[in-house]
C-alpha cells in the first residue's frame, strides 16, 4: 500500500523531544528537582510588576493520538489544534497547509515495522504539548479520505494524574471536519472537559 502520509506530515523527530522527555520533565518540575527558568513568569511589557508568585508556573502536557480502523495502515484523517492564544499545530489536508505555532509542541506519525517480515504496521498521528497553557482548546480531525477513526486525548496536570478520554470507530466522510473543544485547566481535582461533535460519544474506559 502507497504511504503518502508522512510527505504530508510536519514530522518533527529530530527536533521536537519525544514524549517521555516531556513527561519526566513535567514530573521534574512539579517535583521542585530542577530550575523552571524556562517556564518563569515575564514582566508585562509596559515594564510594570511581575506577575505574583503565588501563580505557579505550568507543568503539564496535553496529548492526541489519532489512530486507523477497520485494519487499515493510516487514519483517514489529519489533526489541528488551537491553544486558547489562536497558535495552531498540525496539518490541513485541504490545502496542504502546516502549522507549528504552539510553543513546545510537535505532530508526528508512530508506527512500528513488523520485525519478522518489515511489513509496515499501522500509523497513528501524535501532537504533544508541553506545558499548555490553560483554557479553551479547539481540536479539528480534518479528513482526507472517508473511513473510520479513533481518538484518544491525554493530558497530564501540575498534579502529575494523568487522564484520558477516548472516542472509537467515529465515521467520518471525505472533506469532513469534525471538532472537539477540549479545556485544559491543569488542576487537580477538575476532570478533563470535552464537548464532541453531535452524534459522537466518547468509549467507556475499561
């Protein structure tokens, strides 16, 4: 079977740190073991007073997988998230249009050969955020082909609990868009909110 995915994808393997690295440094700096010089809060730009201390600094991640169903190799789709500043990461399959504007964050494709006949094995999408600012999210699974999806959203909160929240077998037409609002507060104690399309309902978790 012909793969035109990964010349349509921003694969970022090289550049963009793979998840565990975003997870333990998550965990890090939640924990107090290393510096959060990176994640400081900055002084306003009319020069006036820091924000306060007391605001801690963000230490979480926010992770989609879209993955393929009915046994074929790729999902019919691509993915695009919106933070609640308007910055955007992923892929528009419509016209061919990438984005990789928010900060931490990366889109790639997984996928594992099988080792005794190299026969390649299905590809899911992954777009990882680190440290994702709360809010509002505007997640688009923008389809290319018709076919069948699952997706499954992860995130990871200061409190170092991971939740997930995941939707199988959703039938999606070719040119369909199909948008899920997702709002991240990194809390502990506030669930993960996730507001589906009409007529898709999110799989129980086992």
């Amino acid at each position: 079977m012909a793969r035109s995915l990964q010349a349509e994808l921003p694969v970022r393997r090289a550049g963009a740190p793979p998840r565990g690295l975003w997870v333990l440094a998550a965990s890090l700096l939640a924990l107090g073991l290393v510096g959060t010089a990176g994640a400081r809060a900055r002084a306003p730009a009319g020069g006036g007073p820091a924000p306060s201390q007391a605001q801690p600094a963000q230490a979480g991640s926010l992770e989609v997988r879209l993955h393929p169903q009915g046994g074929k190799l790729e999902p019919p789709a691509e993915l695009v998230l919106t933070d609640p500043l308007g910055r955007k990461t992923g892929a528009d399959p419509r016209n061919q249009q990438r984005f990789q504007g928010i900060p931490e964050s990366s889109y790639e494709q997984e996928g594992l050969d099988d080792d005794e006949t190299g026969e390649p094995g299905p590809v899911s999408l992954a777009l990882y955020v680190a440290n994702p600012v709360p809010g509002a999210y505007n997640l688009q699974v923008i389809a290319r082909t018709s076919g069948c999806y699952s997706l499954e959203i992860r995130v990871l909160g200061r409190e170092l609990k991971p939740e997930r929240v995941t939707f199988k077998d959703v039938p999606v037409a070719a040119g369909g868009v199909h948008t899920y609002r997702v709002r991240y507060t990194g809390e502990a104690g506030v669930p993960l909110e996730i507001a589906a399309p009409p007529g898709i309902r999110r799989s129980p978790e086992p």
